[in-house]
C-alpha cells in the first residue's frame, strides 16, 4: 500500500511540475508576447487613438494567430475551402512582415521580438520549397512543403514571391544593426533575392508568366499583363541584380493589354489606366505597400493619382448604388476582393454583390484620408457590435444580405496596417524605396520619382 502511495505521488508531483512549467510558459507568452485585444467599442477617440488601435488590433491576425512553426501568415482565420490548418500563404507573409516593422515603430512589441519574429520566418523559407528560385502561393506552416493552390499550381508563383519579396526587402532595409539576428535576416534575404530567376520566367519572350510547376511545366500559360496588382512583379523583375528582365519585357507585356490603358471618366474622374471603373480596389494597394506612388510616373500615369481617381470612382459608385444595395452610403463604402454571403469575389462595381470589405476604404488612407477616416468611424462605432473582433475587422459584411464574414484573410487585414502607416509617416514606403535593387529596378523600367533622386 506503501509503494502505490509513494507512486501516486510522485506522479502527482510530475504532473504538478508540468502544470507550473505550463503556466509560467503561458503567462511568459502572454506578458512578452501578448497582444491582447480590446473588444470593448470605445467611443470618442481621436483619430489618432483610433489608427493605433486597428493597426494593433489588426497586428494580432500577423503576430497571435502567425503560424507557430513557421511564424508564416496564415491564409485565413477560418477552415473553409478544405485549406486545412497548416496552410501559410507567401505573398500574405510579406505583408505580414512589413506589418511587423510597423508594430515595432508603434511599440506594439519590441524591436527584438519583431527581428525575432522576421528571423523565423526568414529561416523557415530559407529551407522550404522554392522553384527557380521563387516560392508557391501556399507551403505547408510546419513542413514548407508545396500546397497546391489549384490542381496545376503546385510549383512557383512569381506573384505572390513578389508579394513577400516586397516585405522582404523592405525588412533589409529596416533590419540593420550589427548583430547576429539581423545580420542573419540581411543576408539570408539577399541570398534568396539574388537567386529568384525572373528572367527564366518569360521563356525568351517579352511577357512574365505567372506559374511554373515541376508536375506541369507552363501549362497554366498565363501571361502577366496589365493593369492589375502585378505592377510589383515587373519591379522586381527588373530590380533584380542577377537575372533581371529588359525594360522591353514591362513594355511589350505588362504594358501592352487592352486593359492598361482606359483614360475615361466616370463620375467626372478621369481614371488613366485599368478596367471599367478600376476593377477591384486592391489594385491600387499590393504593389504600392512599398512603391511610393507619390510622383511616381512612367509616362503612362502618374500613380497617386491613378489610385486616387481608382478609389474616388469606387467610393462614387457606392454613393450612386445603382442597384439600391441596402448600407451603401458616403460611409460605408468599398468594393474589392473578399468573401460574400456567396462565396470569395473580387467585388468591384462591375461585380457588385451588395458587399462592403473593410479592407478597401481602410486601405486607401494614403489616397482619401477624410473618406476612408469616415469609413473608419462607421465601420468601429457604428457596426463595431457586428464587425470588430479580435483581428481587427471581419473580412467582409453585406447589411443587404445580413451577412457578416466569419473570416480574416492575410491579403486583407495586411494592406490596412501598412496603408495606414504610410498615410501616417511613410515609413514602409521610405524603407522599400531606399532600397539601391529597387532604385535601379525602377529607372531600368523609366520610372521617375522624387525618391530616385540622390
């Protein structure tokens, strides 16, 4: 009886030292790397308080919710679509890691813990599947192996490896004290920039192509032509120090589409480049998280105003409502990609589902400010009770169909961190643009802008 006494407590005491370890594992997290959230809607407060409370917010989808392996974004706050839980998307981790740099400035966490947080990341793509250089559009957040994001792509997507290279280099940038941690970001960023194979991407034509898979070869054959999100692509491309496209390759493919150039007006805004009524308005954010679209110009647009015209034309439309969508209104306005009560869309005026994404007015501060502060103002106080959540807005409500989205993705909640913070103080845009890759990859294109100047 003795012998089982003695037993039983040493397993008790086991089990008791675990649950210390536990604890004190728990509370060291929540005390270092915590971010709690505030759901409580708080009336009343400055326009400032409130820009720090949904970048903060909206900092946890990238920081509490990254993938504890890899520390990659996530794809979505939801299992919906069959991804599974250890889906990581790569162009999203480049936001993510600009939206990081974003948290450190702010003290939202430590410099160290945001290097920390970089470095993982960086290590993890360091050894994940790679093609040609370039990176899937998914790997695997514990094994960094290719997910297929649809039956052919299952190889390298130069896009989204534009996507995490914009944040990459932008971290270069940042990421410059003489010491281990950064040193080992700097360099392990380099080398992964310098062996990206752009130029093996065209198949010796003047034109990117998107996919190339191992399985598949070039069958998906889509070529990367404008104007759309991809103006990053051709950046890099050309930015590159090693395998770097001709300027002739922007002209004759990205440039050269019946979708590039439009020069009408609608609402009395003369839009220069892109779809009827601009498509949706993510294409005037995912390449311009670190371009600088301030005097930024080709000589096919000056890019400021291209993207102010893009959003003033979807803000319009939604005050026009042509289709009598019930919430439409001065604020509450945004049409672009996201879920809806019927599945993902890129909703945009020609695409009209009666949905609002947060993302799209939030977004556009450096472009709209007073709208998109509007917009901001609606979305917290007036529906914070439907759409505020621990990772800062759902992704998208139609009050039509009253319908709230029970997700976040990556590619949305990202662009209103760094959006927000480059209406604030630029800083992601001065990061990338300092970059001497980026500044050659620019003038090779003939791009001109006041931050190319010496």
């Amino acid at each position: 009886m003795l012998k089982i006494n003695q037993r039983q407590l040493l397993i008790l005491a086991v089990v008791s030292l675990f649950s210390c370890l536990s604890i004190t594992a728990s509370g060291q997290k929540k005390t270092a790397n915590y971010i709690k959230p505030e759901l409580k809607i708080k009336k009343g407060l400055t326009d400032d308080q409130l820009l720090d409370l949904v970048q903060k917010q909206t900092f946890r989808y990238f920081w509490d919710f990254a993938h504890p392996v890899s520390g990659m974004a996530r794809e979505r706050s939801n299992r919906s679509f069959d991804y599974g839980d250890e889906v990581v998307t790569t162009g999203g981790t480049g936001f993510g890691v600009m939206a990081t740099i974003v948290a450190a400035e702010r003290k939202f966490i430590s410099r160290e813990e945001a290097a920390a947080h970089t470095k993982k990341i960086v290590d993890f793509l360091w050894k994940a599947d790679m093609f040609h250089g370039a990176f899937p559009h998914w790997l695997n957040g514990a094994t960094g192996k290719v997910i297929r994001f649809s039956p052919k792509d299952d190889g390298a997507d130069i896009v989204e490896t534009a996507f995490l290279f914009q944040g990459l280099l932008t971290a270069k940038q940042y990421y410059t004290a003489d010491n281990a941690v950064e040193r080992d970001i700097r360099n392990k960023i380099t080398w992964m920039w310098e062996g990206i194979e752009w130029d093996w991407f065209t198949q010796d034509q003047n034109v990117l192509y998107w996919h190339w898979s191992p399985n598949n070869g070039w069958s998906m054959n889509h070529q990367i032509k404008g104007w759309n999100e991809c103006l990053m692509t051709y950046v890099l491309a050309a930015a590159s120090p090693k395998n770097s496209i001709s300027r002739r390759v922007y002209e004759d493919g990205f440039a050269n589409n019946n979708t590039f150039f439009n020069g009408k007006k609608y609402f009395d805004i003369t839009l220069p480049l892109g779809f009827e009524y601009g498509g949706p308005l993510f294409f005037s954010h995912y390449s311009f998280l670190g371009l600088d679209p301030r005097g930024l110009n080709d000589g096919k647009a000056d890019y400021f105003e291209q993207n102010k015209a893009h959003t003033l034309i979807n803000r319009a439309y939604c005050i026009e409502n042509p289709k009598g969508y019930k919430g439409y209104s001065a604020n509450s306005w945004g049409l672009t990609a996201s879920d809806s009560w019927q599945g993902y869309a890129a909703h945009s005026p020609t695409e009209d589902l009666g949905v609002i994404t947060p993302t799209a007015a939030l977004s556009s501060f450096p472009y709209t400010p007073e709208y998109s502060m509007q917009a901001l103002r609606h979305f917290y106080e007036d529906k914070g009770d439907q759409i505020w959540t621990e990772y800062g807005f759902a992704d998208a409500f139609s009050d039509q169909h009253n319908w709230v989205a029970k997700s976040h993705l990556a590619i949305d909640q990202g662009p209103i961190i760094v959006m927000i913070e480059n209406h604030r103080s630029g800083l992601l845009w001065k990061l990338f643009m300092s970059n001497p890759d980026v500044k050659a990859g620019l003038t090779k294109l003939g791009f001109k802008s006041p931050a190319l100047n010496p």
